[in-house]
C-alpha cells in the first residue's frame, strides 16, 4: 500500500505539488500562530486553507494509488 502511495506522487503536476507545499507551509504557520498569540485573529483562515489543501493532496494522492 505504502508503495502505491509513493508510485502515486510521481504522478502529480505543478498544481499537485503546490497544494502539497501549501499544506506544509499553512501547518506551520499555524504552529507559528499558537505560539506567537498576537497574530491569532488569522488562526480561522489559515485552518481552512490547511485542510482544503491536504484534503485535496490526500484525495488526489489516494485516486492515482487506485488507478496503479
């Protein structure tokens, strides 16, 4: 299973890579925002912005495994 996940990935394009990446990157700033509290007022975006994009990684990830 493991393996068809990982075969997956070298199937992805630009728009794959980019929600991957946006997802990293909104995880950390949402680390970065519980432990700096001032910025906190964005924690509501950056959530959503989280899991739209790893729900559409992992979603797209999963399809091309199926398809192998």
């Amino acid at each position: 299973m493991l393996n068809k996940l990982l075969e997956a990935t070298r199937e992805y394009n630009l728009w794959d890579w980019t929600m991957l990446k946006l997802a990293l990157v909104s995880a950390g700033i949402l680390l970065g925002l519980y432990l700096y509290p001032i910025l906190s007022c964005y924690k509501t975006v950056i959530w959503i912005i989280f899991i739209i994009c790893y729900l559409g990684i992992a979603y797209r990830t999963i399809s091309l495994a199926k398809k192998q």
